[in-house]
C-alpha cells in the first residue's frame, strides 16, 4: 500500500515537471521516512482504530500507517480523516486511497472508511474560546493516531490561521507549528501523534507557547535525529534540518524519552538511548536538549560544571543598535560631521575589531538618533548572523575602546550582539580576553550547537548560559593577552588548563 501511493506520486511529480515544469517532489515524505514513522506508533489493542492526517498530500503517510494497522492482525477497521486543499494533490489522494481501501480489504480482511476533507484544517478546528486560550475545536473528533508532515509556509499575522491561533504565536510562525499544536490537541486518552518538523522548533525561543501547549496535552516520548556525516574527525555530526517527533496523550509525562538518529535520509540507527523527560524538555518554554551521542555527553557534563551564567555575572548580550535600511541617510564612508564609528559583523578579524577597515563601507553614522548610539567601551563582539563562510556559530572579536581614543560613543550594526556589563560598567582587559577564551573554544561551540538549532545567535539563550567565575575568566584573559595567540586552538588549550586546574 505504501509502495503503492509513493509509485503514483512519482508519476504525479514527473508529469508536474514535463507539463507544468512545477518541482513538487519536496512536498512528499519519502518512502522510507514515511515506514520509519508508522512504525514509531504503538498499535492500538483494538478493532476499531481512527487516524488523522491533518496534511495528506497524495496519502503517503496514511498509506504507511495503514499498511501497518492491516499487518499488525488485531485491527479490522480503519477510520480515516484526511485534510488537503490542494488540487495538484486531491485526485491523486483520492485515487489512492480508494486503491489502498480495496487492497486492504482483498489482502487482509481490514476495512478502510476514508473521508477526504477539501479544507483548511486549521481553520476548521473553529475560533478560539473562553474554555481554550490556545487552539478550541468545535464538534471535535478525537483520534487514536495522527501521522503528519505538514505544508512549510511562513504565516504572517493578516493571515486567518493566525487569527485562529493568535495566542499560540510570537510573530511570523511557521504554519507547520500550528499543525503540530492542533494535532497533538486531537488526540484520543493514549493516542499518540507521529510528526516531522523542522530541528529549529526544539529551541526556537518564539516557539516555546506551541511547545508548551503541545507538551501539556500530549507529552513527548521520542525524538528522531538525521544527522549530517562528520567531513573529518574534527567536526561533529550537525542534526540535518528535520526530525521526527513522537508524542502521546497521557495523564503524566513519561519517565523517559527515546533519543534516536541516523545518518542522512537513511533509517538505520547509529544511535539509540534513553534520558530522563526532564533532561530533555527544559524550562519553562520546553525547549528540547537533543544529544547525538557520547560526544555530546561529553560536552554537557564538562559545561554544567562552570559555576557562573552571563546573567549572574553581571552581564549581559544585546543585539547590535543601527539597521543601515532603516537609517539610510545617516550612514556615512568618511569621518566628518561629528559621526560616530559604526562598527559592522565584517570588522571582526582575527579574534579583534579592525576599524577602519578597507573592504567595509558605511562605516560612520551621523548621531542624530539617540537610540542608535552607546559609550565607547570594552565589549566582546559576536556576530548575530554568521556568515556561509565561517566555520564556526560563535564567531567573537574582542573591541577595546582604547582602539578609537577619541571616539566618546560608537553604533552597532544590527547584526552584531554583543557583551558588556548590565550596570554599564566597563570590563576590564582581562575579564573581556577571558570571555573571548570561553566563546571562541570549540568546546563552546559545540555546545551552543547542542542547545540552539537556529542559525542566528539568540540573546535570550544565552542569558543563562554556564560560564567560569570572574576568577578564572580573568587568568584566561591575562594569559592570552600575553600569548597574543587568538586562534580557536589556543583558546582550546587555555580553558582545558584552566578545567584540569579545578579552578573555575
């Protein structure tokens, strides 16, 4: 039955490409994935067993699940909802899910009872109410099983699903999050939902209302990681751009969550262990920490160690001050005027801020707009949006106002964060080397990989972020100073001096 609906997809996808040269075939759950996931629910130990896919496409995923219930030989009936509203995929829906009813039936004596719904299916969940702050269905029916791969669209706020879900957003959301949320909402007592969803959503700090809302009705119970193959022995393996999640409606969450990966789009396991809920949905937002593997183990317990977060020393990071299109007529390429340096993400070389720097232009703004200006102090730079080019998520420069002595305020680019003291005191040369020790290692690089999916750095995470005392900040810092050394391998060899030394 699986076989059967991929084969007819790909004769839909290849004559969309001839006819229409339209590139549908990023739409569909392959082959494979679609098994791996069926095969992820526990069958329900009854005859009569109801699914939802809540965005069926041309019935792939339904397809999996059905063959499933069929072969498992306790069920002996399928009732099916499916909700599209695309017409290069309805015919192809229906056709095949007529064409899987009759070969359940001729091959396992199981009846299949299908309803394709021709609608919105966020919308038909009906407005919010008084009873339900999130997502309220109206007539609601609850399902055994949900298996979805939801349409990707950015949804901005004139759109009517997010007036549906308004409560449920913090800005432009992805429509999927919304599938997911409404899905896990449709779940009979012990229905579970199998779903793929991009890796961002495990820590996306705007997503945590959907994961909360989520989790409180349906807790997690799996979590299936594609992993990138490492290029050398250096790199660790990256989680590819989707996951699949595994949620169940239950009274209480479970002990423990099944953490399990593969490489690329293949499903053969290279890893499979079982960690506490708690050490996986965290916090108040249930953001997930997914770990890949031993290595990853590694890194938690040797960063839980530091005593000290960003927020309790002190300080803090903020997001750089000056968005050049918003400010246009205020950017200048030569001093004059009175204008402040702007220092821009490209100024960054070398573990150091170079201002002036030739290949960068706009690199003067005019003072007019208090909000876009700061006092010339130490700060540690990180770009906000790394560059396809560098190699790292944590690319930091260390700026030390004595650089532009006669500069009493400079601006941020927008898409530098950067480091300083909330109190608006000024760090000293030590404190701000020892941070660039920290951030630059790859330690900390590959933490920031296991705790954040997203490609821009986020203020918000990490305000709590395990850092080294003030002590032991300071010596890093003061011996760098002295090595003058600022590649991430130095950095490397002063923090594991410092972690041998005991002294954090």
């Amino acid at each position: 039955m699986l076989s059967l609906a991929v084969r007819n997809t790909k004769k839909l996808v290849r004559n969309k490409v001839k006819e229409e040269n339209v590139r549908l075939g990023r739409y569909f759950t392959k082959k494979e994935q679609a098994a791996f996931m069926a095969d992820m629910l526990s069958l329900p130990e009854k005859e009569r067993v109801t699914v939802l896919d809540p965005g069926a496409g041309t019935g792939i995923l339904s397809a999996a699940v059905i063959e499933r219930l069929a072969k498992g030989g306790k069920t002996k009936e399928i009732v099916l909802d499916c909700y599209e509203t695309s017409a290069d995929f309805l015919p192809m829906l229906k056709d095949n899910l007529e064409r899987i009813r009759k070969k359940c039936y001729h091959d396992y004596k199981v009846r299949v009872y299908y309803t394709v719904k021709e609608e919105n299916y966020i919308l038909a969940q009906g407005k919010m109410t008084p009873d339900d702050p999130h997502v309220a269905m109206l007539d609601k029916t609850y399902y055994d099983l949900v298996v979805m791969n939801a349409p990707r669209e950015l949804m901005k706020s004139d759109r009517q699903e997010y007036a549906v879900c308004r409560r449920l957003c913090s800005g432009e959301t992805d429509l999927c999050y919304l599938f997911a949320a409404a899905a896990a909402a449709s779940l009979a007592p012990n229905g579970e939902a199998v779903m793929l969803l991009p890796v961002v959503f495990s820590t996306g700090a705007y997503l945590g209302k959907i994961r909360n809302y989520m989790f409180e009705r349906a807790p997690l119970s799996r979590v299936h990681l594609f992993l990138n193959r490492a290029q050398s022995e250096r790199q660790t393996d990256d989680a590819r751009k989707n996951m699949i999640l595994l949620v169940k409606n239950t009274d209480e969450n479970p002990a423990t969550i099944r953490l399990t990966a593969s490489y690329g789009e293949e499903v053969a396991l290279c890893d499979d262990r079982e960690r506490e809920y708690g050490d996986v949905v965290r916090g108040e937002e249930k953001s997930l920490l997914l770990l890949k593997g031993e290595d990853d183990e590694a890194v938690m317990q040797t960063i839980a160690a530091f005593p000290c977060t960003l927020s309790s020393l002190g300080l803090r990071m903020k997001t750089g001050l000056t968005l050049e299109s918003r400010h246009p007529n205020l950017l200048r390429s030569e001093p004059g005027d009175g204008a402040i340096p702007l220092i821009h993400p490209n100024s960054i070389q070398l573990g150091q801020v170079a201002f002036p720097h030739p290949a960068v232009k706009n690199q003067y703004l005019l003072p007019e707009v208090p909000s876009l200006m700061q006092k010339n102090k130490n700060m540690l730079f990180i770009k906000r949006v790394p560059a396809k080019s560098d190699k790292k998520a944590l690319f930091c420069g260390v700026y030390l106002a004595s650089n532009l002595p006669k500069a009493r305020y400079i601006s941020t680019h927008n898409k530098l964060n950067y480091i300083d003291y909330a109190d608006d005191r000024e760090m000293d040369f030590n404190m701000v080397y020892g941070l660039y020790v920290v951030l630059n290692s790859s330690l900390y690089g590959k933490y920031y990989q296991i705790i954040s999916k997203s490609k821009q750095i986020n203020t918000t995470e990490f305000a709590d972020m395990p850092l080294p005392s003030v002590n032991a900040l300071r010596a890093m810092g003061a011996k760098l100073i002295m090595s003058r050394i600022f590649s991430e391998k130095s950095c490397d060899a002063l923090l594991t001096a410092q972690i041998k030394s005991g002294k954090l």
